[in-house]
C-alpha cells in the first residue's frame, strides 16, 4: 500500500498567515489520512509537505487554495517530492 502514496511541497500564497492556516491544515490532513508538516515561511506564505493516497493529496491540495474561512490563497505552487513521513505536525517558521 505505501507504493501507492506520493508527497508534494506545496508553497501557499495570499493572506495564509494569522488565519488559523496551519491548524486548520492540521485538521484536515487529519481527516485525510495525510502526513507531513505545515509551517509559515518568513515571506508571508505556508509550506507544507504533504504525503498520502493520491486522491487525498488531491483533496489536500483542492482544500489548500481555499484554506480557512478568513484566509484569501492567490496562488499555490506545487513540487514533486519523495520523502516520506508517519504523522502530521505544525513546524516551525522558517
């Protein structure tokens, strides 16, 4: 079964910042079966690695171009990845 989960770096950009972006994230990879990390980026933006089923990282990226309610996402910018990971956790501002 893990032949068949894939990892993508996403870069989320808009206001994604102060808006309970990455516990909501939390929350819904939670719900998705998705690990990884979600962490606020120095430039205002979030980046996340997200790794899971396909068709819930397709879901986890869907959801991330709308984020939480009082979010506004202009762009997210998506990256292919190999890494792997056994939880879903909120990292540190990098």
């Amino acid at each position: 079964m893990s032949d068949s989960k894939i990892t993508r770096r996403l870069s989320i950009h808009g206001r994604v910042q102060g808006v309970y972006f990455r516990g909501s994230m939390q929350e819904k990879a939670r719900q998705l079966g998705i690990n990884g990390w979600v962490r606020n980026r120095h430039d205002d933006s979030v980046e996340a690695m997200v790794n899971g089923e396909p068709e819930a990282v397709a879901q986890m990226i869907e959801w991330a171009w709308k984020g939480p309610t009082s979010a506004n996402v202009t762009d997210v910018q998506i990256e292919k990845s190999q890494e792997q990971f056994d939880k879903f956790e909120i990292r540190r501002t990098s």
